[in-house]
C-alpha cells in the first residue's frame, strides 16, 4: 500500500461516495478501504454495492459495519433506532441475492501489513464500540495487537488519536485537507467521519488519505449534492429525519 483512500459511513448515498472517489482518484490514491456501514438510511444501497464490490474485485479492502450486519440479522437491526431499523427493512426488498451475500461475506476486521481496519473499535468489533474519548482508543488500540496505525469509522465524526507519554491516547482534531505527520514509531488509531451521513453540522462528505510512504495522514471534506440525496431519500418513502440530516450535515 502507497496511497491509501479511506472511506467510512457510506449508508447508500450514491451522489457523496462518487464525489468522494472522484477527489481520491485526483489525489492520486493507489488503493481503497472501505470501513464499513455502506447501506442504511439511504437511498441506492444497490448503486453503492456495485461500485464497493467492483473495488473489492480489484484489491480493495472492505469489513463489516452494524448496518450492514443489520440487513441479514433482523436481532441486529432491532437493536436501532426506529427510522435506521425502517431503512433497513427497506434496503432488504431493494437488495438481490447476491448483494446479500456480499454483505454476509464481509468481515469484521482486516489486518494488512502494520494497519489494521475495523468499523467500530478492535476493541470488541462486534459489540459496535463507539470510540469517542481517549480511554475508549487506548482500548482500541490496546486490542490491536501490534498495529501501528488502526482506521475505523462508526462515529460519523472524524478524530485523530496518537500514543503520546506513557503510551497513553492523545486527542487530536485534524483539520481538512492539512497532511498530518503520522510515523509508524507512535500508534494511531484514525477515525474517517462519515462519506454518506456527516454529523459535525456539516453536509460536505468525509474521507482520509493515507500516505504511507510519506508517513502522512490527510482528512478531507468533499462538497456533494446533498439537496438530490435527501430527496431520494423522500421519494423512497424513508423517514424524513434521514433526508433532513443529508441537508443540515447532523
């Protein structure tokens, strides 16, 4: 891996993921990853699906996200709250067999070279850890073995922690578009923000640059066309909370 593009959160929002690949694709990325999450609460789960399983077909890195879980595990998808367990007994009826079985096929964790990628937190992948506060990374990355870097999403917001005294997280908010020098002699654990639902009250879709031959690390934020995203979402006959959170970026 050179170039590596990190994307999280998807949740079937065509027009932002096409955005987002299309500035990775200008910012010369060599490879992919997606973290998880690529249906629930939007509208083309099946157009997400196409373009994700055609990457993976071609080297790209994919696991499992809760949502994604939730399609064929209805146990899972009760868990949610009731406009997210709606979308996705609609993503069910939109989804053939083999889309289904791409879903139930995707893992919980990949471990590539020194990085290791997961939807939620190493720490318990399947128990959709939300990591939000330094305790919760040295948890993760505790969990991570001998990792140097851990990329995971579930959040929706993006964050950068790094080993600082005493190994101990250290929290730090990355700023779009600014490399951030991230050597494999400190541990990272980066989470990507949300491509598809951003919840920072801001619309522009998320994903992450990883350069590992330049040891950096770059956040970015990619204006999309949010307004045509949520009205699929309302001619879908989704919840409208789904399509108001495409609109006002929460």
């Amino acid at each position: 891996m050179k170039k590596l593009a990190l994307l999280s959160d998807i949740h079937s929002n065509l027009e932002a993921l096409t955005a987002c690949l299309a500035r990775a694709q200008e910012a010369g990325a060599e490879c992919y990853a997606f973290l998880g999450d690529l249906v629930g609460y939007g509208a083309d789960p099946v157009a997400v699906l196409d373009i994700v399983e055609d990457h993976v077909r071609r080297g790209a890195i994919a696991v499992k996200g809760n949502h994604d879980l939730a399609v064929f595990d209805a146990a899972e998808a009760r868990t949610m709250s009731a406009a997210a367990e709606e979308s996705i007994v609609w993503t069910r009826g939109q989804l053939g067999e083999r889309h289904r079985a791409f879903l139930a096929g995707l893992p919980l964790t990949v471990r590539r070279d020194n990085a290791l990628f997961v939807h939620a937190s190493a720490e318990a992948p399947e128990k959709w850890i939300y990591v939000t506060d330094p305790v919760r990374a040295e948890q993760c990355l505790r969990r991570a073995g001998d990792a140097s870097y851990v990329f995971s999403g579930h959040v929706h917001e993006p964050a950068l922690y790094y080993t600082g005294a005493a190994n101990r997280p250290v929290q730090f908010r990355p700023i779009p578009d600014i490399p951030i020098p991230a050597a494999p002699r400190r541990r990272w654990l980066a989470i990507m923000g949300s491509v598809g639902q951003p919840r920072d009250g801001r619309t522009a879709a998320c994903w992450t640059l990883m350069d590992f031959e330049a040891s950096t690390i770059t956040f970015h934020r990619v204006p999309y066309d949010a307004p045509a995203a949520a009205r699929k979402v309302r001619a879908a006959g989704l919840p409208d909370r789904l399509a108001v959170r495409l609109e006002r970026g929460e």
